[in-house]
C-alpha cells in the first residue's frame, strides 16, 4: 500500500467509523474535505483507489465510504474485488451498496426473463447468483439465515432494492432459476410481496414478473 493510501485509509476510518465518536468522524471529514480540494490530491487518491484488490484492505466502514465515493466519482472497482466483499458481508444494506455501485456504469437492454443466471451480461451477478444458489450436500450447517434459500434472499433483497432494470431482470432470473431452494425462495418473494401496499406489490410484480407457486409445482 502506497504512503498517499495509507493516509487516506487513517483518514477514512476515523470520519466513517462511528467508534471514534461524531466529534472525531466531523473533524476528520473535514479535513479530508480540505486535503480533496488540495491540487493533485483527489486525482492521485482516485488512481490510488482504482489499484485495490484486497478485502483487508480497508475495514467495513472504510469500504463503504469508498464504495460510495466510488460511486459518486464513477470509478469502477474489479468484480473479483465487489464479490469477495459481498460473500463477506452479510449487511443488507452494504450489499445493496455494492450491487449499487457494481452496476451503475453497466450499459444493459432490459431482456426480462429471457436471460438465466449464467448467461447474465455481468460477471458480479452472475457470481453472487450462482454463489448464492450452489449449494453442497450439508446445506442447513451452513446456509445463511438458518435457510437453504436464505443466502439468495438476502441476493433477491439487494437486486430489488437497487432496482435498476439490469437488477430487476437479475431478480427474475434468479427466481426461476431450477435448483433446491428455488420454491422456498419464490415463497420468500411473494411473502414479500403480500406484505407491501397494493400499488407497491403490482409494481414489483410487474418488473420481476416472478413465477407464481401453484399447489406442489412451479409454472412460469
């Protein structure tokens, strides 16, 4: 890690970490305000930040500040780099800030259900889908949420809740995908939905267009 990085890095942590205190996050925010508006600095940090690789480069709460920094400024980070730190969080919202930011400059034409999760025009979600879906013989020791299904519907929620189009048709390949937790995962959806508003519930319907459960068997 580079000198101008590592201060960077002290920086972020003690203005997006909350157990330095509100006074400590302020003072650092803004004097990292002023060292962004020095000459040079904000070019060499975005360089700089485009050269991560490494979960354990930042903690938690850096990660978030620079994911949405990231976003903020249009500086895209490696996939390889986006999945690893999806598969090692397990905070909605910090996956729906990834998804956010791994799918922000993506060029996409809505294809609605014509696309499975393996074809998907983008290697992250094809990799937090497929992920989120494999499952080995021992599935309930390790299956997040005490569910088999429960990994990919904490997927289905960050797809649905960024809610970009490339998004929402990831969300309705990933409900018709065949495999073991698909009919606990599309129960999960439509408990969901059952639960919104009326005018919520058919808008969300209408853009996943997720295939309805009926008695034993699934149709689309």
């Amino acid at each position: 890690m580079s000198e101008l990085l590592a201060l960077a890095r002290d920086f972020i942590e003690k203005m997006a970490n909350p157990v330095y205190g509100y006074a400590t996050n302020e003072d650092y925010s803004a004097r990292f305000a002023e060292l962004l508006r020095s000459e040079g600095f904000e070019g060499r940090l975005r360089e700089e930040i485009s050269t991560l690789r490494r979960p354990d480069a930042l903690t938690s709460y850096g990660w978030l500040w620079v994911i949405g920094w990231a976003k903020s400024r249009r500086i895209p980070l490696p996939d390889d780099l986006l999945t690893e730190l999806f598969e090692e969080w397990s905070s909605v919202f910090a996956r729906c800030a990834i998804v956010d930011l791994a799918t922000a400059e993506l060029e996409y034409e809505p294809r609605g259900r014509d696309l499975s999760v393996q074809d998907f025009p983008s290697p992250f979600l094809v990799s937090i889908m497929t992920s989120a879906t494999e499952l080995g013989e021992e599935i309930y020791p390790t299956a997040e949420l005490g569910r088999p299904s429960g990994r990919a519907e904490s997927v289905l929620i960050a797809l649905l809740q960024v809610g970009r189009p490339i998004t929402l048709d990831a969300a309705s390949a990933l409900l018709r995908h065949e495999w073991r937790g698909q009919r606990q995962l599309l129960e999960y959806f439509w408990t969901l939905c059952n639960s919104l508003d009326p005018e919520t519930r058919e808008v969300w319907i209408r853009d996943v267009n997720p295939p309805p459960i009926e008695g034993d068997r699934l149709r689309s």
